[in-house]
C-alpha cells in the first residue's frame, strides 16, 4: 500500500525531498527505529541503518522484515572508526541518530553502559560527521523529554530550559544534548557544511513495541498470557504520543534545517496538553479497547526513582516548523489495539506498520 502524495505534503514531509535522499539512521533495529526505516523506505529514501542487534524478542525489527529494505549495518556507536567507516562507504546526506540504551531501570543496574552509549556514542556520531569526507548536510540527534532539570513543577518543559537528570539514563541524555550544542557551537558553526540539531520527543507508544520496563509493552505481554500487570506508578504524568508524530518531527525537522541551516536547535516533539495523562489513564484506556480487557494492579515494592511530573511544551516546534502531533492520544491506543489484534490474527507486521502510516498521513490536519 503507496503513502499518498497529497497526505503526506498536508502533514509537513515531502516525498520530493526524502526520495533518492541517502540517509543513515542508527538505532535502527529499535521500536521507534524500525517505524522510521520503514517509513523512510516507503517515501524513497537510501536508507543505511546502524545498530546492534534488536534489543527485544520478539521485535518489531524482525517481524516487519526491515532488514531488506535498509542496508544494515551491525555496529556498535561505541566503536568511531566503524560509524567512520559508515560515514565513508555510504556518504549519507541526512543522518538521525536514534541509538541508545533508552530505559531509565536499565540505566541503574548498567550505568556504565549506559553512559558510554549515550554519551560516547553520540560524541562519536558527531565526529564521524565532522571528520567524513563527504559530510552529511543535516545531522539530527535524537535524545529525550527528560533531559531536563525535573523539580517536579506541574509545568511543561521549554527547549532553552536547564538540563538535568535524576537518573543515569535521563542524565546521559541530558549530557548528549550538553555536548551536541558544545559540537554545534565548535566544528558546525556558521558556515560549515553540517547543520547539527538535537530533538526531544514525549513518551512513544505504539504497536510492535516489546521493550522491557514500559508500559504499553507489559500491558500488551500481561494480556497475552493471561495476567495482571504490575503497574509501578499508576498517577505519574506523562507526555504520551503515537510514534508517528514524533517522527513526522524529524522528518520535518530535516527538511527545514536542509533549506535553513539556522534551525540547527534543539527541538521538542510532545503531544498536546490533553494528553499529558496519568499513567492510569492510558492503562484503563487501553484496557477497554483491547478485547477481552486487560488487568492491571498497582506494583507496592520498592523502585527506583522516576519522575511524577513530564510534560512538554513543543509551541517552537508548531510556529517555526509548522508541525504539530496528529494523532491525539486516544487515536494512538485504538491503533496499537488495531496493530496487535492484526499481529494476533496472522497479518504482516509490516503491512500493519505502513497502513498505520497511510493512516496517519490522511488525518484531518490538526487544528492550530
């Protein structure tokens, strides 16, 4: 099934830009990464993704086939002189860096790990692009709504708001958009042929996530076989998003700093007030539209520490790009129940991912 033309014109990304476009996206064997790669794929684009292996079983990467349609690199961020190598062989036009270790719970038991990916991965992403010899145009680092300074106001955050973290992994991330902005103002500053940019984006939902430790994932496992779910803290308030939207971000996002280098900032990508929910409220949601119901009950053992309040405020994102999230959030849960009931049913995984890309595409506009 074809993105139409006219949809994805209405929606900010242009097929005329990414179609023949040489694009290297790491993390692409990730949830939110194999969603890119495929929708990158379906707009035209010379895809080279670079990543590990995928990091959950099953996972959306396998499912969906993306390996045939990317030329897939295995390779670590850690390691500069194969993202070098990447950079040399495949001269990309447009990188998105989305690798990383991305769960706050990992991120205490590994924090070394997690450091050296977020941090020196993204140093090294950075480098590899300042030293290619054929640079890329636009480079787009993808980290977090949480890398920012939390003192738990019931506020939403803006981008020129201090950095932060409680945690290893938010503080990783935090340290990444610190050195991104340290890269920017140093090697790609005005006129250099590199626009550097880094993104945050709300917490992402969306079908064919397995992660461990995240909501939607556990609640999709805890159905199928049959369970509760343990839910750590059910009033905690998030920014929640179908993966689409932010995407669409990037992507926008891209085209934008390709045509004025000036909007190399830091950007965020959330939803829209009303769905800066309880993490109760998605759960129950999801639970009435999945069929036969889903159970959860409230986890009472001891965790580590995450943050009750997170919000965004994206205003720069919808003025200056003209971007704004087009699915509300009720949209994005009735299309993972859709998404997984196709799964349970036998549909292919890809197919499911690129009709929900159709989909999105053809939504009315958001109002502004």
């Amino acid at each position: 099934m074809g993105v139409g033309r006219r949809a994805l014109e209405e929606m900010g990304v242009s097929p005329e830009f990414w179609r023949g476009r040489r694009v290297l996206l790491t993390g692409h064997t990730g949830f939110k990464g194999s969603w890119l790669a495929l929708w990158l794929e379906r707009l035209g684009a010379e895809v080279t993704g670079y990543s590990l292996a995928p990091p959950s079983e099953p996972s959306l990467f396998e499912l969906a086939r993306v390996a045939e349609v990317t030329a897939s690199l295995h390779a670590d961020v850690r390691d500069l002189a194969a993202l070098e190598q990447a950079m040399s062989e495949h001269r990309p036009e447009v990188v998105i860096h989305m690798a990383a270790q991305s769960l706050v719970r990992r991120s205490y038991a590994d924090p070394v790990e997690t450091y050296e990916t977020n941090v020196l991965g993204s140093v090294n992403v950075l480098e590899a692009a300042r030293r290619a010899g054929e640079p890329p145009r636009v480079v787009i680092n993808v980290t977090t709504d949480k890398v920012y300074e939390n003192l738990e106001r019931d506020e939403p955050f803006r981008e020129d708001e201090p950095k932060g973290g409680h945690d290893p992994y938010s503080n990783s991330k935090a340290c990444s958009e610190l050195l991104t902005a340290a890269y920017r103002n140093s090697f790609f500053a005005t006129g250099s042929p590199t626009a550097v940019a880094s993104a945050r984006a709300g917490n992402v939902i969306g079908g064919g996530d397995w992660g461990a430790d995240r909501l939607v994932p556990d609640m999709v496992r805890g159905a199928l076989a049959g369970r509760p779910v343990p839910i750590r803290n059910p009033d905690a308030i998030r920014p929640w998003q179908h993966v689409l939207n932010p995407l669409s971000g990037y992507l926008r996002l891209a085209e934008a700093m390709w045509e004025s280098p000036a909007l190399a900032q830091a950007w965020n990508f959330g939803p829209d007030e009303r769905d800066e929910v309880s993490v109760r409220h998605v759960a129950d949601r999801l639970s009435e539209l999945w069929e036969g119901g889903i159970d959860w009950r409230q986890d009472e053992g001891e965790h580590p520490h995450e943050a009750h309040y997170l919000r965004l405020d994206s205003t720069k994102a919808r003025t200056q790009l003209g971007w704004a999230p087009r699915w509300d959030l009720d949209q994005a849960l009735a299309s993972i129940a859709a998404w997984h009931a196709g799964h349970i049913a036998g549909e292919d995984p890809r197919t499911l991912v690129l009709q929900q890309v159709e989909s999105f595409a053809g939504a009315a506009a958001p109002r502004r």
